[in-house]
C-alpha cells in the first residue's frame, strides 16, 4: 500500500491537480494505519496539493463498491481509478491524460494494443470472451473492457447509478457507457500481471458474474 500511494504522489497528472482518495475496504492487514502516514495531520494543509482522503469499509464489500464509495467523495473534473496491487502502474497517467478532452471524456488503458506479457491463461482468455461478448452486443470494438484503468470526466461516471459490489463493476460500467452512446477511448498501457500466491483475487467465476453483467444491462430499460 505504501509503495502505490508513493507512486500516485510522485506521478505526473501534467497540469491536472490531485485528489487522492483511497477506500480501505475492511483490509485486517493494518493498513489504514500505514495509509494515514501520508494524508495530512487533522486541521492541516499540504503544501503540493496531494489531498488525501481515506475511507474505511468496517467489512470486505468488494471492488465495486470501494469504487462507488471513492465516486460519493471526489470533487473533482476527472475521475481515474487506481487499483493498490501493482499491476498498473501510475507511470501510465500521461498516457491517459494525454488522450483525455471533449471528443474523448472516457479513457481506457488497454493491456492489449501492444503485445506485452500476458495475465494468467484463464484470466486472460475470460477477459478475451468478455471483449467478445460485449463487442457482439454493443457492436463496439474494445480490446480491454475489464481493465482497471479507466479515466472518466468526472459527471459520465457519477451519472452511470453504478449498483455492483464486486469486479463486475467493470463490465457495468462499459456496458452502461455504450448502452449511452458513450465514446470510449483506449490508449495502451505497460501492465504487470501478479500471481495469485501475491494475493491475486479475481476468480474464473467472477467472469461468470461479469457476463451476466453484460446481459443484464443490455435488456434493462
């Protein structure tokens, strides 16, 4: 945790400012203690614009709704999501920034564009069947529809009325997005997949989840 707030704060958001804020979602690792290190003391003020502000769950809810609670607190104009694992690395914001503007409010960082080391067989190959699936539906043309970075004007996202808790949250997003009409972007992306010995959660029955996801947004009114 400590080591991806020490490179969220040293990344460069080009002329964007940062708001930081980082859902602790009922981890039992001590880490809101390691995390309140580097948000400001109460009452105080930083002096290189990183606010930080950090919100606990009391219980594990999931992905989506640690993303749904972040949305409830940012004031922002941009919203980009940022997973503490590692795998994406905030090297990546240039890219995405550098996309960002009117004709492209939404920003997907594609694992895909550029052949790089892939994510686990099944993984990789349900992330595939996804693509394939909501391509099929949206007549879209994503390469990386569950990617964890996304960049988002800020309204788009909060408009959405997101409702899942767990890693369909990916695939709700994307598929409310284009359900609208929304233009989404992809811009490749380094990316550094992990094992499941370091931690490693998404399961192959979550791409199950993620697929009825899909459905379920597509016949909803």
């Amino acid at each position: 945790m400590e080591e991806i707030l020490r490179r969220v704060k040293g990344a460069n958001t080009l002329s964007y400012e940062k708001e930081v804020i980082v859902v602790d979602d009922g981890s039992t690792d001590n880490s809101k203690v390691k995390i309140s290190a580097f948000a400001p003391a109460a009452g105080g003020t930083t002096t290189d614009k990183q606010n930080i502000k950090i919100i606990s769950h009391e219980k594990n809810q999931g992905k989506g709704a640690a993303i749904r609670t972040g949305l409830g607190q940012a004031t922002g104009d941009l919203v980009l999501i940022q997973d503490a694992d590692l795998e994406y690395g905030p090297e990546n914001y240039q890219t995405l920034l550098s996309a960002f503007g009117a004709d492209n409010p939404v920003i997907y960082g594609s694992r895909n564009i550029i052949p790089r080391e892939k994510n686990y067989f099944y993984c990789f190959l349900g992330s595939k069947l996804l693509d394939l699936f909501i391509n099929l539906l949206f007549n879209s043309k994503l390469t990386d529809a569950y990617t964890g970075y996304k960049l988002f004007k800020a309204d788009i996202i909060k408009n959405l009325n997101l409702q899942s808790n767990g890693f369909e949250i990916e695939a709700e997003i994307t598929a409310k997005l284009l359900k609208q009409g929304i233009k989404i972007k992809e811009v490749p992306i380094t990316y550094s997949p992990r094992k499941y010995s370091e931690g490693k959660k998404i399961r192959f029955k979550d791409w199950f989840v993620g697929l009825w996801t899909i459905v379920k947004n597509k016949l909803r009114r």
